[in-house]
C-alpha cells in the first residue's frame, strides 16, 4: 500500500486527515513542489528545496521543518513507496483556522503533506513533439511564487486540453511568459530565447538545468521576452518542466513550427539532459 506523509508520520492515504479549515482548502494558501526521482534518486534536490523555501518566504509563512528535514522526509517516502521512476509531491499549507483573509492569529502550525506517484518519462512525445494553444495570461503577478493558487493554470491548461493541446502557451499583453505549468522556449538562427526570470514566470528547475546545458553546448542563450508573433516564426519551440523534462512543440495553435518535427537543438539538449539523469547504482544522492 502506498505510504503518505502527513505532519511527522508516514502512513496510508486512510489514515490521513485533513482539517476542513486547512487554509489551503478555503484559500489555496501555501506552497508545494514537484521532485523527479530517476533509478531511486532524488534529482536536482538541493534547488527544489531551496525553492520550496524561497516560496514560503515569499507568502510570509515559516516553515515547520529545515531543508535537512524536508530532504529527509523526500527520501524517507522514496525508500518506503520503493520508488524508481517517478516524482514526488511535497505541499505546505499555512495550517487550519477559523476561516479569516488575514493569517491566523495565535499563528497555526503549517500543515505539510507529501506522497510519491510512480511515472515513466514522456519518451514517445520527446519524440514526437507536442502542439500548444495560446492562451491569454490572467495569472495574478507574483508567478514567481510556487503557490497552491493554481486557478489561472487550470483554467489555462483545460482550455487547451479541451481544444486538443497538450499545453497552454500563456501570454500577457502579446508577450510569452511561459506554459500553464511549463517554461517556454524558443530557437531562432541557433539561439534559444526564454522569457526573463521575474514575477511573471516560475524559475524552473529544468529551465535552469537547460540554461546551464546551453552554456556547457556553447548553445547562445537570450533571457529577453518575445511576442507571440515571433513564437510562431521560431525554428524551434519547446517546454521544460520536472515531469515533462525537454518537450519539443512541433505547433503553436494551427501553425507549425520549422519543418513540424523535432529540432536539432531541441534534441541535442534532450541528450545532453538524458546524460545528467541519475542511473541505477551510480550512487547520487545515495
Ligand atoms: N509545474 N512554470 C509553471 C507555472 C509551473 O507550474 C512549473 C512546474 C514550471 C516548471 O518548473 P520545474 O522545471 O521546476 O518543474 C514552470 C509542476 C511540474 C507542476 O505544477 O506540476
């Protein structure tokens, strides 16, 4: 039976309780992340932890653990769900209270949940590429934060997993910010532009590993926001995250992007990610 982790124990989903005044449920207050395990091994550990604890500053919350604990908590849940492939949800809400805006006072405990969900990585689409549908970007101005207020992603990523897209391609006064739950990139003359890191975007994680990829490739990179209009005439696009890892976009609404497969930068950093992935008993991160 999969194993959960709520407020110190690890136990099954029946056991769990939470509070219907848990202040993520009325308000979507807090934080979470979303960690990748290859071969057992918690991969880019340090900067999801960090993050999760930039997050939490950011919305004035302390955290009830140190990073030391929230790794531990990470890796003690890998080893009792036996997990090998997959990813990891950690969440943190500011705790249960009588339903106010203002944060509770005598401050709560803050409530952290986690579990692990077993996945393959998303070979046949690396492949193959997927197609994105612009959506226009409603998302409150502090996307830098990984919040549990995920309503204008949901809103963004149905709309276009309603139309038949496997992702939303957000833009806000014509400019791409980044994906419902991906960050956006395109390749024109062999550069790869992605927006700038600022509170309209997530800093992702794999958006960050790509970067450094680049540099390490000699690939030139451009931190400088584009138009819609320029996204549809790039030579490549494609979408980073945890889960998704390198996903090329091979169309943007009904146009296809370059020759509407795979492009050659697209793949040369999937490979150059594939190599960083820890394998079985090469002993990262134990
Ligand atoms: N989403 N932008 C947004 C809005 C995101 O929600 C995410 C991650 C990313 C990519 O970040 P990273 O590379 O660190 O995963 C960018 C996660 C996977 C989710 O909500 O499921």
């Amino acid at each position: 039976m999969a194993i959960y982790f709520m407020d110190g124990k690890f136990t099954n989903k029946d056991e769990i309780k939470i509070s219907i005044e848990d202040r993520g449920y009325y308000f979507g207050d807090g934080v979470y992340e979303v960690v990748k395990v290859y071969s057992g091994k918690f991969f880019t550990e340090e900067e999801h932890i960090n993050r999760l604890f930039e997050s939490a500053k950011k919305i004035k919350m302390t955290m009830p653990y140190t990073k030391e604990q929230i790794s531990s908590i990470i890796k003690e849940l890998i080893v009792q769900n036996k997990l090998i492939e997959g990813h990891v949800y950690l969440q943190v809400t500011r705790g249960s209270a009588t339903r106010q805006h203002h944060f509770p006072t005598p401050s709560v405990q803050p409530v952290v949940t986690a579990y692990t969900v077993e996945a393959t990585r998303p070979i046949l689409d690396m492949e193959k590429g997927v197609s994105v549908k612009s959506v226009e970007d409603v998302r409150w101005l502090r996307c830098d934060i990984k919040s549990l207020n995920l309503l204008g992603s949901v809103l963004a990523k149905e709309e276009a997993k309603d139309a038949g897209y496997a992702e939303a391609l957000l833009h806000r006064d014509g400019i791409v910010t980044e994906g419902s739950s991906t960050n956006m990139f395109g390749v024109k003359d062999g550069v790869v532009y992605t927006h700038p890191v600022s509170n309209l975007i997530l800093e992702g994680i794999t958006r960050q590993v790509v970067l450094t990829l680049c540099g390490q490739l000699g690939i030139p990179v451009k931190e400088q926001a584009f138009m819609l209009a320029e996204a549809y005439e790039m030579d490549e696009f494609f979408y980073t995250s945890t889960t998704a890892e390198v996903m090329p976009i091979t169309k943007i609404d009904d146009q296809l992007i370059g020759s509407g497969k795979r492009g050659r930068y697209t793949e040369k950093l999937q490979q150059a990610f594939t190599a960083q992935i820890p394998r079985l008993g090469s002993g990262i991160n134990g």
